[in-house]
C-alpha cells in the first residue's frame, strides 16, 4: 500500500514556528477575565479549535472550526475557578488564563 509519511515532514520550517509561537505569545485576549456571564476572546487566528480546559488538565468544552474573533462564549455550568482557553490553528497553540468567579 501507499506508505504513510508524517505531517510533520512537511513542515520544513519548524524552527521559524517555534520563534513566531514566542514573539507572538500574547496576541490573543480574554475579556472581561475574571468572567462572570460571559466572556469574549479576541485573536488573530484562522480557523482554530477553541478548548476550555479545567484545571485537573480536562477539557470541559472545545468549539471547533472557529473563524470569527471577537468570539463569545456563554459561562454554563463551569464551576469558578481557573481555567486554561487553549487556541490551537495548524501551525499555533496559544493559551491564556481565564478566572472564572
């Protein structure tokens, strides 16, 4: 059969995404933060899954295929605390703090 080649063979410029995660490591935004209803993340991504991830590391709600920033999502049923909004695109992973009160 075909032979399978992995993905990250195709990336030939892994070094140059590791320095662009770091220069850019905050052009993404939660606000209001601490939340309360409601809260809306601001960022420069295309086309990124959006996790919401508790603090034991689960991830207790993910938006897929998102395009559209600012993006608003409802508090729920989410417990206060703090949790981690993961902003994973194909070739960026951004994470910010979000309290929750």
């Amino acid at each position: 059969g075909p032979s399978v080649t992995p993905a990250s063979l195709f990336h030939c410029n892994t070094s140059t995404t590791a320095i662009d995660e770091a220069s850019s490591e905050n052009s993404s935004a939660v606000f209001p933060n601490p939340m309360n209803q409601s809260a809306t993340i601001y960022s420069g991504q295309k086309n990124c899954t959006v996790n919401l991830i508790d603090i034991t590391g689960k991830t207790v709600r993910s938006f897929q295929n998102v395009n559209q920033f600012p993006f608003t999502f409802e508090r729920g049923d989410f417990s206060s605390g703090m949790y981690l909004i993961e902003l994973r695109s194909e070739n960026k992973v951004e994470r910010l703090k979000l309290v929750v009160e």
